[in-house]
C-alpha cells in the first residue's frame, strides 16, 4: 500500500472515529450539566494537583478522570470520584466518558485531543489546557513544521482543537505569547497562574519524600554525586535502544570519582535491561515509579537534550548540560522557538567526551540558570495549583 493511500486510510478511520463521538456527545448534550469537573489526561501530574487542591479546599464538585494508559495520576474510581480509561478499546468506558464530557461544567485537558474537533460545549463550560511542558523548546501547534506535510483535513482539524480552549495555563510571559502563536489564541484566553505541578519545588515535605524513595530503593546513592541522563522522545530510537552516550567512557573515567548517572528514558525506547550490572555502581535505570521531577531533587547535574525538564530543573539553581549530538537535524525536522546554543542555561556538546570534560567544570556555568528560572517560571511561585482552582471554583 502507497504511503498516499495509508494516509488516505488513517483520516477515514479518524473520519469515523470522530463522527461518532459527535453522535454521541449531540445526544448527551440533551442532558443538563452538573457540578462536575472532568479531567482528561495522558501526563496526569498537573492534574493531580489541580484535584489534590480542589479536595484541600473542599470543593463540593464531583470529579471524573478520563485517563489515557500513559497517565501518572494516581486516583481510585470510589463511586463518588468517577476513573475510566479514555480511547482505549473499552467502549462501554468511552460511551461513559462521552456523557461525561457532555455534561460537565469544568473540563481540564493537559495535552492535545482530537475529539474535540468534532464538539462545541455549551456556553456555560469552561474548558482549560493546562499543557504538560513549563516551557517550549521546540515549536508545536500552528508552528510545528510538520504541519506542512499534514493534510487539509488535518490541519483543519488542529485549529478546531485550539478554538475549544477557553484558557491555557502559562507560567511566563514567555510562554503566554508561545501558547498565542501555538493555539492562535488571543491574549485573554491565556491564565497566568503559574503551573500547578511546580508547586513541588516549593512544598519541603513533598522533596524530602521524594528523595527518601529514591534512597529506599537505592540507598547506596546517599553519598554519590548523582548525574541525571533524560533525553528527549526520538521516533527513531524506539526499537534499536541506542543510547546516544558512552556509557562505557563514563564508567571508566568516572568510577573512581564516586559519579553515579540516573538513565531516565521514554518507556517505549527498549533499551538493554543489564546495564546495572554491566555497570555497578554507576548505572540505574529509573522507570515510571519516579515522576522526573521527584528524581530532579536528588540530582546534582542534569543532562539532557531538547526536553521540558531544564524548565522545572531551574528551580533548584543546580548545573545543567546540553548533550545535543543530532542538534541540525533536530532543528530542521522540529524548528525551536529561540537559539538552543545561546538559550540554554549551560554548555552545548556534542560528544561524550566534551561531556566528560563539562561534567568536571560544571559548576562553572550556573549563572544563567537564575535569569532562565526567572523568563519561564515567573508565575510559578508555590501557589500555581491554588491560582487555578480559585480562578475556577471561586
């Protein structure tokens, strides 16, 4: 089959896919709307935050959590909280979620949906896209320049998705004037309430539990200086597990400098599942029991690509390095909203052995991180999830 004709065949199945969503949700439109808040979810941590603050201050409003299977949030379906799996192959499950979506005074997205292309809400409900990023690297929405290669019906579909966002939770004024060239949305449907999962940076109770988990499975870290390796989602590392860094150099040169290194990577990369013992030590895997953001607290020097994860890591005024090795063709396949090189609040390498020589002088490049945390985080400052639930609730 021509690449012509699977593309053909992926926007019919989307087509019908998206048809009878509407079907269903015109029905269920019939029904009046309740006190409701329906979250839907493929990250799940800004989420869990918003509805961990919503329980803090006692907000009488019913909650249902639609859930992709890559969502973190962690929420028991007790009868007066609703859980369902969201566009999996449970229909039943997404008959339930339409209704719910349809009848909902509050829905709170943190990533794009199609569905809601082929849906208008009623007039007194408020739909919010609080995005999974703190900040952008890399261009999306109406700037991504894969767009380009996507059909009519497509790009017709992604600027109805934008146009179903009443808000967008932003954390800078950096990042409000990208959500307004990534969603072509005007400037008052932006919330400058900070991000709510950053409240963790701010909440000691909440790092000091982190880093006891970390220790409790890894108690031989306590002592180490710990380097944390999360690179960015590539398509084309999925079923190879390359990892990009000499982890064999790494070891050799940093063995006897009491240096381990945190391997942080997409669960859907493959990599080996001896490298602990190929490395002793110095190598631990860390999979999805650990949010990122709870292993960034016990992390002394981040390495890391074109990820989100410098945004929220800035908070903590610790080293940063930018082990960048595709970087041109990263740029031309994906497009950055600024620089990287000159943006990036540390140095820029492209070998393992540029790394090993940063990692000794690391420290000699903190002084961006400030004015970096400063640009992206200036509205998150603690309060981000309280900002949000009181703009909705009160």
């Amino acid at each position: 089959m021509t690449f012509y004709k699977l593309l053909m065949a992926k926007e019919f199945a989307i087509g019908i896919y998206l048809f009878c969503f509407k079907v269903l949700f015109s029905i269920f439109k019939l029904f009046p709307l309740y006190d409701k808040t329906t979250f839907v979810t493929s990250f799940g941590d800004n989420c869990q935050y918003i509805a961990d603050e919503m329980d803090k201050q006692d907000i009488s409003v019913q909650k249902v959590f639609l859930m992709k299977s890559s969502s973190s949030i962690q929420v028991k379906d007790d009868g007066e909280t609703i859980v369902l799996p969201f566009e999996s192959k449970n229909i039943s499950a997404m008959i339930r979620s339409i209704y719910h979506l349809a009848t909902s005074k509050w829905i709170i997205i943190d990533n794009y949906f199609g569905f809601l292309s082929a849906i208008s809400f009623k007039k007194q409900v408020t739909c919010v896209q609080v995005w999974h990023a703190a900040g952008a690297v890399k261009q999306f929405g109406a700037k991504d320049p894969s767009i380009k290669n996507r059909s009519a019906g497509a790009r017709k579909r992604f600027f109805e998705v934008y146009d179903k966002f009443d808000y967008v939770t932003a954390g800078s004024e950096r990042m409000a004037e990208i959500y307004q060239e990534s969603f072509q949305l005007p400037a008052s449907h932006i919330l400058r309430t900070g991000i709510p999962r950053t409240d963790f940076f701010f909440d000691d109770e909440s790092k000091r539990t982190a880093r006891n988990a970390l220790l409790a499975k890894y108690p031989d870290l306590e002592h180490k200086k710990i380097m944390l390796y999360a690179p960015t989602f590539r398509n084309d590392g999925l079923n190879n597990g390359e990892i990009a860094l000499n982890l064999e150099l790494l070891f050799e040169e940093l063995k006897g400098e009491n240096y381990a290194l945190l391997l942080k990577l997409h669960p859907a990369v493959k990599a080996e599942h001896d490298l602990q013992d190929k490395f002793p030590g110095f190598i631990y895997p860390v999979n999805n029991e650990f949010h990122v953001n709870q292993l960034l607290i016990s992390t002394d020097l981040l390495i890391t690509d074109y990820s989100s994860i410098p945004f929220e890591f800035s908070f903590l005024g610790r080293p940063m390095i930018f082990f960048a090795y595709d970087l041109e063709k990263y740029v031309q396949e994906r497009g950055f909203w600024e620089d990287y090189s000159s943006s990036m609040p540390g140095p820029v390498v492209s070998t393992t052995e540029e790394l090993l020589r940063k990692i000794r002088t690391a420290d000699h490049s903190l002084m961006k991180i400030a004015s970096f945390n400063q640009k992206w985080n200036e509205y998150s400052t603690g309060n981000s999830s309280r900002n949000l639930v009181d703009f909705l609730f009160k």
